[in-house]
C-alpha cells in the first residue's frame, strides 16, 4: 500500500488502492482509495489530496461471482465424469443382454432346459443392474435440480431396513453369502421411507458385492436419545485409506468391480451421501484394505429440516 503511494508521488500520477481495515467493531472492511500529491513550486510534497470509498459489499458480490464461477468450472468437470460414468456402467449390462438374448434365441432349439434357465437368469441379472442403476440416475438427478423432496412420514426403520434386506437374501446366496439382521427393538423415525430405503440398499448392495463367498454381512440397528442408525458391516475387499476419503465424491477414482466382477461406479455411495444430507443425516464410513468396512447410517428421530 505504501509502495503505491510512493510510486504516485514519484511519477506525479495519481495513486489508485484497495485494501481491507478493521471497524471499530472488530468486523473486516474493504475500502477504495485515491489520491494524488499536492506540490510546492519547488516540487516538493505539500500533501495529499483525495477520498475514501468503502466498497465492503462490492467486493462481497465480486467474491459470490468468482464461487459461481468456481463452481460452474466443478459442475461442469462433474457433469462429464458422471456422463463416463454412467457409459461405462451401462455399456457392460446392456452388452450382455444383447448377446445372450441373441445366443439364445438362435439356439434355443439346441439348448436343454438347464441351460436355457441358466441364461434367462444371466439376462435378468443384467436388466436388474441396469434398473438398479437407471434408479440411482432418476435420483441423483433430482437432487441435482432441487427436485427431491422430503415427504415426511412416521416409519419404521426397522422395516425399512428388514424389507431392504429381503431383498438381497436371494443375490447374496447366489454368492454364498448371508445376511444378518440385528435389532433388539423397532425404531421409529420421523423421515422420508423412500430415501431411506435407497440409502440402505445402496449399502447392502455394495456390502454383498464386496464380499467373498462364505463371508458375512451384518446389519444392526440402535437408537439412542435422538439418533436412529443402520449400520453395515461387512468383511470384503475393503477400501484404501487414500481412497476412503474420497468415496462421496464424484470425481473419485475408486472403481473396483465386485468379488464376482459386478460393476461398480460408486455413485451409489455419492447418491447417498447427497439424500443424507437432504433429510439431515449423517452418513459415514470406516475401512481397511481387504478388511471389510462398515458403513453407519443415523437419522434423526425427530425430523430437523
């Protein structure tokens, strides 16, 4: 700021300045200053001349424009890694049905009826990943837009969570893998049973298609005074800690196929971390590499939004 001064009255221009002061009531405010050199007739400085403007709330719609700005640049590079995202999720499925519905119809006279049963099951797992997935995009889309909605409800999240994990029973034996259900009462909550429905079957979902053959997945339920939580616990792959941080973001690099090479993309964990948030939430996650993780959903008793 002197610097500035100095160079005005050096070059005989006028000095042009912004910079913040602190009020008197302790807040930050910005300030424009400018000015200029009085001179004698012998050149030298009598004193200078000029004014203040505050220009606090200037400077704060400035800052507000430069966040947008920021945050089109962030909404931008998020909308072309969701795009490849979903590409390539869908790319796999859809390629399988394709083919084995092509096998299968020019075949079909050849095939026993074992045979023919075990590829219809190929094609509706496929199509039941990719309804799974479309699910997930219609969700993710309205929360995008604002257009998800909390229609609160008193619900159970104890059956919530047990029709959830119904579910899966049929999938999780396919692997070998069994789920258990631990609630020593029903909790009730005041929430959306929806959104709680899609965030607990993102969380079994990955749980099961983490998971080796023989494993076991847990899912308990308690309350305390206020909070109502679904937690998942599962023995699997795991996750690194690098990458642990990073799992409800979307430009995440933490794409690993399932133990029986399921696809993964991981919005379904980002899904659920934006529903939590919505329907005031909390949502976390604790994992070690080929150890498992566990993955805590807690709703508040009594909805706060």
């Amino acid at each position: 700021m002197r610097k500035c001064v100095d160079d005005g009255i050096g070059n005989r221009t006028r000095f042009q300045m912004e910079y913040r002061i602190v009020a008197k009531d302790g807040s930050i405010r910005w300030v424009w200053e400018q000015g200029n050199a009085i001179y004698s007739s012998d050149n030298q400085v009598m004193f200078l001349d000029g004014y203040i403007a505050e220009i606090t709330h200037r400077k704060r719609i400035e800052e507000d424009i430069k966040q947008a700005a920021r945050s089109m640049v962030e909404l931008n590079a998020t909308k072309d890694k969701f795009f490849s995202l979903i590409a390539h999720d869908l790319q796999n499925p859809v390629y399988a049905i394709l083919s084995l519905s092509e096998f299968l119809s020019s075949n079909l006279n050849q095939l026993a009826e074992h045979e023919v049963t075990s590829f219809v099951n190929l094609i509706q797992s496929s199509a039941k990943g990719i309804y799974s997935l479309l699910e997930n995009l219609l969700d993710w889309t309205k929360l995008q837009t604002g257009k998800m909605k909390v229609q609160k409800e008193y619900l159970s999240i104890t059956k919530v969570t047990a029709y959830v994990v119904n579910q899966f029973v049929f999938p999780a034996q396919e692997k070998g893998i069994s789920i258990d259900l631990i609630s020593p009462e029903d909790v009730l909550v005041e929430s959306d049973s929806h959104l709680i429905t899609t965030i607990v079957r993102n969380l079994i979902s990955n749980a099961v298609k983490y998971s080796h053959s023989g494993a076991r997945v847990q899912v308990t339920i308690s309350q305390t005074d206020n909070m109502a939580c679904v937690e998942v616990l599962d023995n699997g792959i795991g996750i690194s800690r690098r990458n642990l941080a990073k799992i409800f973001c979307l430009d995440n690099d933490n794409r690993h196929p399932g133990t029986k090479d399921e696809p993964g993309s991981g919005l379904g964990l980002i899904l659920s971390q934006g529903i939590a948030d919505l329907i005031c939430a909390k949502l976390s996650a604790e994992s070690k590499l080929n150890k498992g993780s566990k993955f805590k959903l807690c709703v508040p008793i009594k909805y706060a939004g």
